[in-house]
C-alpha cells in the first residue's frame, strides 16, 4: 500500500506557502505528520497535566466557540489555567490550517477544542464507541450532509510517550468493501429519528452510509486484523492533521492531546471529487444528500 503518512519537517505553526502536493496528499484522505512542531507549555500548565483534571462524566474536557470551558473538575484559577491553555493551542492549530491550506479559510466552521487527558489503553467502551478499532468518523446523532471533519491532534505528553496510531487504507478501498454489506437507506426511519430527537436533523442516506462504514469496519474483527495498515506512533511534541471522516485510524495507546475540529463544505476542497461525498456518490451512482 501507498504510504498513508507524509512528513513535513517544519517547527513553526505556519508555513510560508502552501504545498500543492501536501494538499493533494491530505485530499486524498492522508495524514500529514509535523514530528518537530511542539506545542510550548508555560512552566505552570504542566500540573494540568493529570488524568483527575478531567469530569469523570464527559470523555474531554473542551473549550467551545464562546470560550466557555467544559468538562474540568477543578478549581476556578485550573479551569482559567486551562481555558488559557487549550485556547492558545486553538489559534495555533487555526494559523497552521490557514497557511497550509489558504483557500478553506473563509469556508471553515471552527468546532470546539478538546483537551484529552485520558489514558488511552485503560477506557473501557462499547465495541461502537471503541476508538481502538479502525474506523472513519461518523456521528450518528448529528447528520453533516458530506460537511468534512478536518483534525489537528497534538501530543503534549510531559514524559515522551508516543500516541499510537494504526491507520488503514484509503477510503474508496474500505468503501468498496463495506458498501454491499451496508443496511439500506429508509427514509421513514430516518423522520422517526428525527422526531424522537434522536438525531438532530434528517439524517441523509450519506450520513446513514457514513455511519455503516463505520459500523462495519469495527464490528469486523477479521478486519480490523487483515486489513492493510500501518502502526504508527506519534512522538510526544509532534502535530499530525487529517480528514477524519476519510482516514481510517484507531488510536491505541498514549495520554495528553489536544484537538481541534475544523468543518468545511466538501465543495470547497480544492479536489471536491476526492470528498468522501463524491466517492460515496460515484460508487452508488446516487445523489446522496
Ligand atoms: C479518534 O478520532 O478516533 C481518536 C483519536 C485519538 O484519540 O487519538
Ligand atoms: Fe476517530
């Protein structure tokens, strides 16, 4: 298999000009790897850095659009702490974003920002929620009609710990193999749902799609085992960016990463055709959203 993961050595959070072939790596569902690009820690944020910080009822800890902190089980002077620290990591991981990929800018709807203090190896979960398995990002409860999910992650281990990754092969391949066995699309379901507040809007046959990739690829043990993949550890003060609703991946073993999700309409990719959406509309021959 091609190789799934591209390097780039630069140790700032911007890049000088954008790189066609970078973009083009990325668009075709490839993780961009910066394995010299720290995020600094000022000297006091290094005691944020304990699993206890976190609410043991939500998964992150998250800073959201109105810089409203969520999710910490601290005192008010650690929640600002952290507010202050996940924030700077926001508007490094945008500026990154914006250098390397200028034509998103005024197309992408930032997300919250996450925090993750969690031990990989030791959260126990259901089988579908089980990150550990490869899989392709889909939300069951919020449709995104083909909007992409384009993640910066960044290790921010004190200890020099990798974050282990495995990542598979490329989308259109996973597609072909999981689209025959995927449940068909039934509209009347999806009004039920949405009625019933289980999704937040109608649920689209690409979301319904998404979601049985999804599901298929890991509920698949056969699969998650015999398919074409690489392990590959992130270095504690590296950043590594992908679309993750079209990178397979799985996440193994590693504590303390920050996150940020930007969305962007898939018609403002520079290749809009290599989109999940357009693969997924090809390989059906339907208009899916
Ligand atoms: C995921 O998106 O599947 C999890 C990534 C991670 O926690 O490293
Ligand atoms: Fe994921």
């Amino acid at each position: 298999m091609e190789s799934q993961i591209i390097e780039i050595d630069i140790a700032e959070w911007q890049v000088s000009e954008p790189n066609q072939a970078w973009i083009a790596a990325l668009e075709a569902g490839k993780v961009l790897y910066f394995p010299y690009l720290p995020f600094q820690l000022l000297p006091q944020e290094n005691a944020l850095l304990k699993p206890s910080i976190r609410d043991p009822k939500v998964r992150n800890i998250s800073l959201d659009l109105k810089g409203h902190l969520k999710g910490a089980a601290a005192d008010t002077a650690t929640q600002l702490s952290l507010a202050i620290m996940i924030g700077r990591f926001r508007d490094q991981a945008q500026s990154l974003i914006h250098s390397l990929l200028p034509d998103y800018k005024p197309y992408l709807r930032l997300a919250p920002t996450s925090y993750r203090p969690t031990k990989v190896e030791t959260r126990a979960q259901s089988w579908r929620a089980d990150d550990r398995r490869l899989h392709v990002d889909a939300f069951p409860s919020r449709p995104n009609y083909g909007e992409r999910i384009l993640r910066v992650f960044c290790n921010i281990n004190p200890n020099g710990v990798p974050r282990v990754w495995r990542v598979g092969e490329p989308f259109e391949t996973v597609a072909a193999k999981f689209l025959p066995r995927a449940k068909p699309y039934v509209p009347w379901q999806a009004s039920v749902m949405k009625a019933l507040h289980i999704t937040k809007s109608l649920r689209s046959e690409y979301d319904h799609l998404m979601l049985q990739l999804h599901d298929g690829m890991k509920s698949d043990m056969a699969y998650q085992e015999s398919a074409e993949q690489v392990t590959m550890p992130f270095a504690a003060g590296s950043v590594w960016i992908c679309f993750s609703d079209q990178a397979s991946h799985a996440v193994m073993s590693g504590q303390y990463m920050l996150e940020q999700t930007l969305h962007l309409p898939a018609d403002k990719q520079y290749d809009p055709q290599s989109s999940p959406l357009a693969i997924l509309s090809r390989l059906t021959g339907r208009k899916l959203v």
